[in-house]
C-alpha cells in the first residue's frame, strides 16, 4: 500500500537516537537547546522552543499570548482540529474566516470582516504547505493592532518572498514533527518566535509554570535548590531521545522538500490535460514545501463519488486522505462555535480535494502509477 504519507528514516537517525539510549540524560538534557539553535538558525529565526507536539505548540502559543474567556481568535476552518481546539484549551473562542476555492488558504478579506473588539489573534495556516498570502494578513493585523500566529505544521521549508516561513515578523510560528508532517521526532512540535519575551514564558509555561533563574523569581532564593512555581503550566517538554532524532532529520530537510517538489512537478507533469482534475497552482512568489499533493476533483464531470474513488484507489494499494473536513461540520466546533454562517469558499474547495501520495521515498515510476490508477478509476466510472 502507497500511503498518502510517510517518515524516512535512515541509520544516522538510528545511531543517533541510540547514542542518546547510551547517556545519562534521556530527556532535559544538551540536545534540547541544539534541536532549538539549529532550527531557529535554519528558518532564519531569533528564537526556537520545542515541545511535546504541534498541538501543544498551539497551546504555549495561545497561553503565552494571554488568550482566554472573552477572546476570539480568527482562522481557517480547512484545518485540522487542534488549530481551533487550544484555543478552547484556553477558554477562547474561535470565529472561522472563509477561504480562497481554490487553494483552500484562508481569505484576508473574510478575516477582516470578522475582526472585532474581542479579536486576539489572526491564525494562518498555509495548508498542504503553499504559504497564505501573509503580506495582507500583516497588514490587516498591524492594522488592528492584533497579532499575527502562523500555524506552519504543512509548512517547514516553504518560502514566501524568498523569506523562509518561520523566519518572517510574525509573533510566532508554530510547527509539527509527527511522523507524517516534513521531518519527525516521533512525536513533538516546535514555536519560533522573534520576540525574547515570548520565548522565555512560552518555556516556563512548558515546564509546569517554573522559573529557576534568580533574576526572574518574586523572592529571593533560599539556596540553590530553589525554584519558584510562578503560574499553571504543562509538562510539554521534548526529551533528548526525540531532540537527537530531530538534529538528525533536520540535517536533510532540504533534500527532503527538494524531493517532495521533484514528485509534485512530476505529478504535475502527468497530470497536464486531464480534464476534471486540477492540480494545485504554484506562485511566482511563494514556494510550497508540499507537505500534500492536494488535487481538485470535479467528481460529477467523472459521474462517481469521492467515496468511490477512494475505495477503488485503495483497492489498488493507493492510500490518500482529505485535508480537511471544515471544522465547522464537527460536532465539538458546532457546539463550540453554533451557527458559522455560509463558507462558500470552503464548502467548495472541501467537495473537490483529495491528497494522492506524496513523500520523499516515493519512486517517479509510484507517480506514474498514481496517476494511472486515477485516469482508470475515474474513466472506469463513466
Ligand atoms: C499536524 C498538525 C497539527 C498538530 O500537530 P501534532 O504534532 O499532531 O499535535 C496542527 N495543525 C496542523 C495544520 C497540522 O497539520
């Protein structure tokens, strides 16, 4: 089965997690600050924190911006869940702009009409990797006075105005090493931010609210023991074992996204002339990472059912996904968010869209066979 989706792991990734098995410190160790350095020096940014997961990301991010009762952010609601859920984490509450039909990328005009007194953030995501159109969205944040969060879980490697994402002014950028997402740590998440301040309370809310330099606490220290709980926080940390695993994945995430845009201009290519399935346009401005090769299907031009294409995809050892159901026809986020109004944008960029395979150990000749089962499910179903 060619899954939608998949890590690489090769033997420097082994030996170096093993190496970590081998030391005294298997997590709060050295490796946690150099997974931090390498990546904030990668994406051009001032500062890194790792964490537990990208969820929990969203979280330190919400919770270090002060959101709670009474706030609203604004985002996408082509996304996954955890995007809006930490918001509720937090007791806010989530308003869902509408999006552009064809990439799926949320609408800066929507977000506008949404901003209000309660608005605390406008939240971005670029999703299956293509970057959002940020100058507009910094704009209207700079505007209001609201800042700015991207959620770039899609997006580690992408670029917008030559500027990798992450290493732009945005108050924080949020990213995911799950396995599926551009290099893994098994599980574990990550924030960058521009701002000292951010950093340092998004790391004290990481580890359960505590401060240990003296500079920082309300009492002066009895001895060195001491330490001081100074506000709620989690255990999000990331242990040295995921750190170690992350070093090394991020070592080659730049063969990992070249190759994920080789496959994507290979589909591309196969994919030229056939009427009713469009592949997802590129900028000259902005390069995607492609975390997802996200195709438009008009399924009724075919006479078939998104449900019957990937049944019999299936059937032939393809595996895809759809990315994503809007989350305003979840049970949770309507009963969270009630009646949304219309989102034109995203009911139709949802009725269409179906992620084919797409990961760096792909072959050019798997492409092929993608591309191949798709002409004959869909000319079989005529
Ligand atoms: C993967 C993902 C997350 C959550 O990341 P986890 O590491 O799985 O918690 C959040 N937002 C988006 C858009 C994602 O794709």
């Amino acid at each position: 089965m060619l899954p939608y989706g998949r890590q690489t792991i090769d033997d420097a990734d082994i030996a170096a997690v093993v190496e970590v098995l081998r030391s005294p410190l298997l997590t709060c160790g050295p490796l946690v600050a150099r997974f931090e350095q390498a990546l904030a020096a990668k994406l051009g940014a001032k500062h890194a924190s790792v964490c537990s997961s990208g969820t929990a990301a969203l979280h330190l991010v919400y919770a270090a911006l002060d959101l709670g009762a009474g706030d609203e952010i604004i985002t996408t609601p082509v996304t996954f869940s955890a995007t809006a859920a930490a918001a509720y984490y937090v007791g806010a509450k989530v308003r869902f702009a509408d999006v552009d039909p064809s990439s799926g990328n949320i609408d800066p005009a929507s977000v506008a009409s949404l901003i209000g007194p309660k608005t605390k953030a406008i939240v971005a995501v670029h999703l299956g990797g293509m970057p959002v159109d940020l100058e507009a969205l910094h704009d209207l944040a700079d505007r209001h006075g609201i800042p700015l969060v991207e959620d770039a879980c899609h997006a580690l490697g992408a670029t917008y105005h030559g500027t990798p994402i992450g290493g732009g002014r945005s108050i924080a950028t949020v990213f995911s090493f799950h396995p599926v997402k551009h290099i893994t740590t098994g599980e574990g998440g990550a924030i960058v931010t521009p701002s000292a301040t951010l950093k340092r309370r998004i790391d004290r809310l990481r580890q359960h609210g505590v401060e240990r330099d003296p500079s920082h606490m309300q009492q002066p220290p009895a001895g060195s023991w001491a330490y001081e709980v100074q506000e709620l926080g989690w255990n999000y940390r990331l242990s040295d074992l995921s750190c170690a695993l992350g070093l090394a994945q991020l070592a080659k995430l730049d063969p990992f996204v070249a190759r994920r845009r080789e496959l994507a201009a290979l589909y591309r290519t196969a994919l030229a002339g056939f009427t009713g399935v469009t592949a997802p346009a590129e900028s000259n401005d902005r390069e995607s990472a492609y975390h997802l090769f996200a195709v438009a299907i008009d399924f009724a031009h075919f006479n078939t059912t998104r449900a019957r294409v990937t049944e019999q995809l299936a059937a032939s050892g393809i595996g895809t996904q759809v990315h994503y159901i809007p989350l305003y026809e979840h049970p949770l986020h309507k009963q969270r968010c009630g009646d949304v109004g219309p989102h034109p944008g995203a009911d139709h960029y949802y009725a269409r869209t179906l992620s084919l395979p797409l990961f760096p150990a792909m072959t050019d000749a798997d492409v092929g066979e993608v591309v191949a089962q798709l002409h004959r499910v869909l000319g079989d179903s005529k």
